[in-house]
C-alpha cells in the first residue's frame, strides 16, 4: 500500500470525487487540479489532510500546497489512485467553460514551459558555473580554468553542454507544445529539427552578414530559407500548428492511408506556413516583445524596474509566471542577458523579508513559527509559494510589504546595471547564473540583503497600521 494512501482517498472524497476531476497536474510545490464543479470541494477539509501546507483557487484551478520535492512522489501516487496522469487528454470543453481566451491561451503557454522547465534550469545552470570557472577576478587576477589548467576540459564540457541546450531549444519548445496541444511528440521533435536544420543558413549569420540565405520560388512567392535560432515564440506556434493537422488528419483520412500520410501531411503543410507565414510573423513578433521590454527599461528607466519587481509575485500568485520563460529566453537569444531574472530574483526575496518579519511578530507561536521558517527557507531556494500562500497572501500586510521590498530592490538592481547569463534560478541559486560584469556578484547579494531586510521591516511596520485577518 502506498505511504500516501490515506491522503489519496481524503483528497479524491474531499474535491467531489474522481468523476469531478478534469485533469491533474503539479508546478514546483503545489498539486494542480481542475474541476468540472469547484463548488463540491471541502476547502477547510482538505486544509487538515496530512502534509498539506495550504489549499487555494487560482485561474479556476484548486491549487494543494505541498512543498517542493513532496508533491512530486504525491502526484505520482494520486494520479496513479485515480487514473489520471498528465498526459491523459484533457477534456477541452471543461476547459473552455472554466476559462476565457486569454486565460486559456495563457495556462497553455505556462503548461509548455514547466515541461521543459528542467532542461532550461540545466542550461542556465551549467552557463552559470562556466561563467565562474572563465571569470577573471573572483579568485585572484586569473580565472579559476587559468589557475587549475586541468579543468579546463571540465570548463569545455560545460559549455559544449550549456550552448547545446539552449542551440537546440526551439526543438525542445516544438515538442512540448505539441505534446501539450494534443499530437505526437516525435513529430514535435521533426519539426524542431527542420527549425534548427543546418541546411539553413543560421538566423544569426544571416543578421550579422556572415551568411546569405538561399532563396526557393514556389508558385511565384520567393521564399528566403533561414533558420529559426533563438525562435522561440515560432516554435510554440508552429507546435500548435503541428498538433492541429495531426488531429485533422488522424481524423479525417482512412486508417490504411494516415499511418503514412498523416505524419508526411503534416510536416509538409507545417514547413510551408513556417516559411511563408509563422516565421517571419514570428521573427518580428519576437523582435516586438525584445525591443517593448527594453523599451521600459530605457524609457521608464528605474520606474519600469521597480513596477516589475514590485507586481512580479502577484504574477506567481495566478500561477502564470512560467510563461516569463518565453520572454527571457528571447531576451537570451537577442542580447545574451536577461535583466529580468534579477528582478524576479529580489520580488521573491521581498516575498522572503516579509515572511521573516512575520516570523519575528510571532516567534513565540509555535505553529506560526514553524510555517514561517519552513516558507523563508523555501524562498532560500527561489521558491515562493509556501511563503505567499502560506502567510503572506493570507494575512495580507506581508504580501503589500513584500511587493513594496521588492519594488524598491529592484532600484538597486537598476543603478548596479544587474543581469543574468541565463534563466530559471533565483534566490541562492541564482549566483550561478548572475553576470560578472560590474561586481555584479557583490550587487547580486546586496540587491537580496536589502529586499529582505526591507521586506521584513516593511511587515513589522504594516502589522500595525493592517490588522491582521483571522483564519
């Protein structure tokens, strides 16, 4: 019998059965169902059940508190309880009725992204400590690699690694959207392989006049063939794109002719709408994201930064925060940093200070102490959840205090010029990833020293103008 038996049979009785859940899922921390009739489910209840550190309702989805780690193995036994896994179809039309566009569109994009998400965390990971080892100046006037020269074959494997991934990212994306819309897989990875294909000139060559691009009529439309490097947004649509006529023609051809002829379709009809439509709309798509968000920065300059630092957490609490990876990713491709990593970073360690303060407003309550200790050591380690839906959320002046941390952190991280190599990892962490460039490492520490200490300041103050709400 599983160890998480009696947790399978109090969850699946107290959110109205099996026959009320839609589809299951799990994010970092919390268990993710979706509901046919949200109003059958026994919040208080599920609240007492054992190991649950909070239950909410978010994008229409109940949203189980586990704790990192821990929802992994109890979403592993409960959607082997009731038979629901997460590549199990989803029932479109609960969906459609639960959500508007929008939200659909947006759950969508965030589905795509935390499927990949380990892949991402990889790359940023490994692009981090190859920066540590090259950086000269950490440990002395030479790098590490020049100090140790027998690691130098360790530092080319990082970044052979590292520059793979995240080379190659456009086929990762492809086949998570097309695996999240509903087709094959494998054909998600053929048409990422057609976006990246070296019989393409490369996107970047192209644009920097290392590489002409060859140039197909086909019924009197000239066809420039360059790669997709970096194409990110082109490879979300375009697995949309492939999901749909692969559906289509499952659907629609003789069962002795779609073996053959649904996958063939398929990637034909795919690749001509990725070279005369969904690629260049994609490419200037891309392009108009990139230039909007350094836009802000350059316009709004420090305002921009702190309006981002300071609504980022709101962004987490909806649950659609994985859809940033997108625009950071993009942001990688198109200037090798990602400024908004940094900002993220010190949102949630203002999500963290505030917590803290908690923590020293009630140390003497054995229970809150507990759960406060439990969420700031979580935020350690850039996950926020158990401190926003843990405390923060619920009594309300640490969630203001933590914005109002965050945004003014994010200042700091204005005026030191703060960025990242990479993506996917905040809190401690995030020092992997964290640019040299301009002590960028010493800016890294202060920039979250001052957003905690802020944030728990700013708790202690709040709690005495906001009462703090019971329950």
């Amino acid at each position: 019998m599983s160890e998480f038996a009696d947790i399978n049979e109090k969850i699946e009785a107290l959110v109205g059965g099996k026959e009320n859940i839609a589809h299951l899922t799990h994010c970092a921390t919390r268990l993710r169902l979706v509901l046919k009739d949200n109003s059958k489910v026994d919040m208080e209840g599920l609240e007492k059940v054992r190991l649950v550190k909070g239950v909410f309702v978010a994008s229409d989805q109940l949203q189980i508190i586990f704790g990192a780690g821990l929802v992994n193995n109890i979403y592993d036994a409960f959607s082997e309880y009731i038979g629901i896994h997460r590549d199990t179809q989803i029932d479109e039309e609960v969906l459609a009725n639960k959500k508007n566009p929008i939200q659909r569109f947006m759950k969508a994009l965030s589905d795509v992204f935390i499927e990949i998400m380990p892949s991402i965390l990889a790359a940023a990971l490994l692009l981090g400590l190859g920066s540590l080892l090259s950086t000269k100046g950490l440990f002395g006037a030479t790098s590490i690699i020049e100090k140790v020269p027998s690691i130098s074959g360790i530092y080319r494997m990082i970044e052979i690694a590292s520059g793979a991934i995240f080379d190659f990212l456009p086929m990762i994306v492809a086949y998570s959207a097309v695996k999240r819309f509903g087709g094959r897989p494998a054909l998600g990875l053929a048409l990422g392989a057609l976006l990246v294909s070296p019989s393409l000139a490369n996107a970047y060559g192209v644009a920097n006049g290392s590489a002409q691009a060859e140039m197909i009529n086909i019924f009197g439309l000239n066809i420039e063939l360059v790669g997709f490097q970096g194409g990110i947004i082109i490879a979300l649509i375009m697995g949309y794109i492939v999901a749909f006529l692969d559906k289509k023609f499952n659907k629609i051809l003789p069962d002795m002719l779609k073996f053959v002829l649904s996958p063939m379709l398929t990637i034909l009809i795919s690749a001509f709408f990725l070279f005369t439509i969904v690629g260049p709309f994609g490419r200037g798509l891309g392009i108009g994201i990139t230039n909007g968000l350094l836009w802000l920065v350059e316009h709004l300059g420090v305002f921009g930064y702190m309006i981002f630092g300071g609504i980022q957490q709101i962004i987490v609490i909806t649950g659609l925060h994985h859809t940033f990876g997108a625009i950071e990713t993009q942001l990688l491709q198109d200037t090798s940093r990602d400024f908004l990593n940094p900002l993220m970073s010190v949102a949630l360690m203002g999500q963290g200070g505030a917590v803290l303060g908690y923590l020293l407003l009630n140390y003497r309550d054995n229970k809150k102490r507990s759960i406060a200790v439990s969420a700031f050591t979580s935020t350690l380690f850039g996950i926020s959840e158990p401190a926003l839906f843990g405390i923060n959320v619920k009594y309300r002046y640490p969630l203001i205090a933590g914005c109002l941390a965050g945004a003014i952190a994010s200042s700091y991280v204005y005026f030191t010029k703060l960025t990242a190599v990479g993506f996917g990892a905040t809190g401690l962490p995030g020092f992997t990833i964290v640019d040299p460039a301009n002590g960028g490492y010493l800016h890294y520490l202060v920039a979250h020293l001052l957003a905690i200490v802020l944030g728990a300041i700013l708790t202690i103050v709040l709690s005495k103008v906001i009462k703090e709400k019971k329950g």
